[in-house]
C-alpha cells in the first residue's frame, strides 16, 4: 500500500509446540515491520484483546522507543487494518 513494504514473521508448529524461530535478541520482536524510503520503519506488535506483552516483547519495546522509532501496539486484531492505514497516511501526508 502506498509504496511501503511489510514484513511479518509467524510462528511455526514444531514438536515442542508453537514457536517462532530466532536467534540472538529475536525472542519478542515485533509481529510487523514497515518500510519505505524516506520515511521511518514502523514496529507493529499485535495483540488480542486480551493479550498481554512478553518479556522479550517489553525489552523490544522499550529499545526501539529508547532509540525513538515508530513503535505502537495494537491491541484489537480487528483494528490492525484500520490502524496501520491510518498510521501509514499519516506518514504518507507528512513528506
């Protein structure tokens, strides 16, 4: 959409159950990773609305906003569209 490019990574079923496969500081890295030249990546954590962040999904957020990065968490799985429009209109008007 407009341009921007969008990562995800999903988690895998293994013997051991769900897992996302990472290595080094990877355990809670954000669900969503937009790009677009000329405008800063968005970090996207996604959750239910029951959800809650994860250690390792805490220590990312407070490293990516330490480092001032766009960083959100979004909350209801029926508002990701919604809010990742919105968010990438908003960058989008700014340039």
């Amino acid at each position: 959409m407009h341009g921007w490019k969008v990562s995800h990574f999903t988690r895998a079923l293994t013997k051991d159950g769900w897992r996302t496969p990472t290595i080094a500081d990877g355990s809670g890295f954000p669900d969503l990773v937009l790009v677009k030249k000329g405008h800063p990546v968005m970090f996207r954590e996604l959750k239910t609305a029951k959800g809650r962040l994860s250690l390792g999904q805490v220590t990312w957020q407070e490293s990516l906003l330490g480092a001032r990065a766009d960083y959100a968490v979004i909350g209801d799985l029926n508002e990701v569209i919604p809010a990742l429009v919105a968010a990438i209109r908003a960058r989008t008007s700014r340039s």
